[in-house]
C-alpha cells in the first residue's frame, strides 16, 4: 500500500535551498541531491514505518551521501513530511513544526 506525501509549506524551500548550494560547490551535485531526496520520499510512500520515532511521533529518514535527514510523521491517509534539515541544524527548528 502506498501513502500520499504532504509537505510542510516550508519544505520546498529547504529542498531548494540545499539544492542550490549544492549545485554552486560542483555542477551536477544538486541533481544528486535531488535524487537522494526523491528516493527518500519513494521510500516513505512504501514503507514509511521503516524508522524509529525520535520525537513526539516525528520519525528520520537519512539519504545516502548526504548529510540530511528528512523528519515526517505518519498518519492513517498520508505521510507528512515535516522537515529537510541538515543533520548539524538546530533541532529545535523543525521540532517547532510539531
């Protein structure tokens, strides 16, 4: 079975962000981090009890090769992702999403 994603209003901007910085430190390396990220998003649409909870019902999924983690929760319906956060990044920033 698979499960709709629903994206914090925010998230895209994180992706893009990222994306972009990416990009200017290599040509190329801002689509491999997009393909990352959709293989996450792939994956939680599959599986999305795969990961352990680590706050309040938010789980983490990691990408390979980056160091990102995407921070969702699962819901009946869906899957919300709430956050696209570096792994450095305070957590109190996605956590406030919660």
């Amino acid at each position: 079975m698979s499960l709709p994603l629903v994206f914090h209003p925010d998230v895209q901007g994180e992706v893009d962000e990222a994306y972009r910085w990416y990009d200017q430190q290599q040509a190329g390396l801002g689509d491999d981090f997009l393909a990352a990220i959709e293989n996450v998003f792939a994956r939680l649409r599959q599986t999305p009890q795969a990961h352990q909870v680590i706050y309040r019902g938010v789980r983490r999924a990691l990408p390979r090769r980056f160091p990102y983690g995407v921070y969702y929760r699962v819901q009946a319906d869906r899957v919300e992702v709430i956050a696209v956060q570096h792994s450095r990044r305070d957590p109190r920033h996605w956590q406030s999403r919660v």
